[in-house]
C-alpha cells in the first residue's frame, strides 16, 4: 500500500485521528476500532442513522436482499445494460484532462470505474454495499476500499483533488448532506466529476418496455415500483444539489450532443467547489 492513509482519514464516530494497523484502524479518543475484511474496511458508516420511514416499501426491500445477485447480473460483460454503462463512463471520464491524486471513487459498485485509471496508486473506493466492495476489491488490487456513508465524515478537510462520483448521487436520500460532504473532501483546486441518468423520454421507455418487465420476472418483485426508492433523485434535483455546493465547469449529454434531458440517457459533469 502507497497510500499513507493516516493522512486522509479520522474516526468517523468523533473525528479525531486514528491509527492505521494492517488489518485494524483504531481510534484513541473514542476506542472505536475498524477492521479489514477480504480488502475492504467494514463498517466505517458513522452516522449511526437509521434507513429513513421513506423506505418501507416491500419491493424496495425485496430489490436490496437481491442488491448482489442483481448487480452480478446486471454488470456482467455480455449484458446490454452493462456496455451502455461502460459508455455512459467513458463519457464522463472524456471530461477529465489529466488525473490528478490522490481520488476518491464514491459509489465504486463491484470497481467498473476503476478500469479506467488502473494504473493509478492513491485511490480510494467507497460503497456502502460489502458485497459489491468485495467484488471490486477482486477486480482490483490497488485501491483502498471503504464500506462508508460519504456522510459520515471520515475523511479529513479538503483530502481528493479528484473525486469521481458516478451513478451515484440518483441513489442518495440525503442528498444535500451527501453533496456537501463531497464538496467538504474536495481540495479547493480539485475537480469532481458526477455521472447521472437523465431518466429521459428514451431511458423511462426502455425501462418501461424492456428492464422492468425483465428484473421483475427474474428475481419476483415489480421492479419498476423498487426504482422510485432506489432512484430517489431525479436529474434536476441532483443538478439543484450540485449547483448550491459546486460550479459547473462543463457539461455533457449522452448519446445527444444537446444536454437536454429526453434526448439524453446521462448527464456528465466537471465540477468545482464553490471557495
Ligand atoms: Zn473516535
């Protein structure tokens, strides 16, 4: 491991240092200990916050027990969806001119995104999903991998010149506070770069006619009803979000060269922190 990681993160219970062992971080203000596991760091979420009453929706709960075997499905490399996401990515990453360390890959899923800078050191990879992190932590080994809410404050002040954020911020409840805790980690001359689906006129149909009878099918729940939990932000919403902590350096649409939100599967951005 290059990264010297002391310097990036604190307690996530009461943000003090901590000490970094092999397989343990340990806080000494608090006693608060972590461990590693497969790869990854478990259970650094912090907050301590329970799933909001939001969330009590039988087809919502039925899609997260099968979160794994859906994202396996899902991501597997023969699937349509899975190379419009490797599109959708490569879009966004046109956006960045030069990669600048240390990152922070928010949201990294089973390490899709890693496959674009693999030959980086100083990155760090954080999901909520253990099951997912260990997939990724499988693909690739160079990346620190976090099971964190990005909210739960355990990385330090102004830590990641680059912060990646990819179909991501469409999942979060706490949007706002998701939002500003990134802009919080961000080095003022860093860059953040968000990948959204637009849920435009083209993606909602092709939900509508293809994916959602398909998903609800294979694992036995409707599908099309678990979205609304699993998409809790719409494009707008995210972009209002973005807009209060964060100032669009650029912009970009998939597969419409307009940035409009019907013609458009995703929205791409480059962004910096409003100093
Ligand atoms: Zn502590």
């Amino acid at each position: 491991m290059t990264l010297k990681l002391d310097k990036y993160i604190q307690c996530p219970k009461c943000q003090r240092l901590v000490t970094v062992d092999t397989l343990k971080i340990s806080c000494f203000s608090c006693g608060e200990l972590f461990f590693k596991q497969n790869g990854v760091w478990k259970d650094l979420e912090g907050t301590g916050q329970t799933l909001p009453p939001f969330y009590r929706n039988a087809n919502w709960e039925k899609y997260q027990k099968n979160q794994s075997v859906f994202h396996r499905r899902y991501y597997c490399e023969s699937n349509v969806s899975s190379r419009l996401e490797y599109l959708f990515k490569k879009n966004v990453i046109g956006l960045v001119d030069r990669w600048v360390k240390p990152v922070l890959d928010f949201g990294c899923g089973n390490g899709m995104d890693l496959e674009f800078f693999p030959h980086l050191d100083d990155v760090i990879a954080v999901d909520l999903h253990f099951d997912t992190l260990c997939q990724a932590a499988r693909r690739h080994k160079k990346p620190v991998y976090f099971q964190s809410d990005i909210a739960s404050s355990m990385f330090k002040l102004s830590s990641f010149q680059t912060i990646l954020a990819f179909d991501v911020l469409e999942h979060v409840f706490a949007l706002d506070l998701t939002v500003q805790s990134l802009a919080n980690i961000l080095h003022p001359e860093g860059f953040m770069y968000v990948l959204i689906p637009t849920e435009g006129g083209l993606a909602s149909f092709c939900r509508k006619i293809y994916t959602a009878p398909k998903y609800s099918k294979m694992f036995g729940y409707d599908y099309a009803d678990a979205m609304k939990y699993e998409h809790c932000n719409s494009c707008f919403a995210v972009e209002d979000a973005l807009k209060k902590w964060f100032i669009i350096d650029e912009k970009k649409g998939w597969p419409s060269p307009t940035t409009d939100s019907l013609t458009n599967l995703v929205w791409a951005y480059r962004l910096r922190k409003r100093v």
